[in-house]
C-alpha cells in the first residue's frame, strides 16, 4: 500500500501528521500542495474516493 500525505511543512498538524506516519514505518509518498496544487481532477478523484462530498470535509 502506498500512503500519500498532501503536505504544509509550516502546520503542525501535518507535521505530526508525516512524523506519525514515519513512526509506524511506512515511508509516504509527500507532496507539499502548496508547491504542487493537486489539479481539480485529482481533488474530485479524492473526493470521490473518500465517498464524502466536498460540504463534509
């Protein structure tokens, strides 16, 4: 299984976030979305796959 975790170096929550995820042993795939915005198809593939709607996040 691969982890992905749309990153903010500057936010403590996504900090513990990623130190979590590396605690566990698993080495995540880290994109910081501030750099590299997902692209309004991949938000809607996420969305989707989460099986919420955008109002519930």
């Amino acid at each position: 299984m691969t982890i992905t975790i749309y990153h903010n170096p500057n936010c403590g929550t996504s900090r513990n976030t990623l130190a979590i995820i590396r605690q566990s042993g698993e080495e995540p795939e880290v994109i910081e979305y501030l750099k590299n915005p997902p692209s309004r198809e991949r938000l809607v593939d996420l969305i989707a796959a989460m099986g919420m709607m955008p109002r519930q996040l």
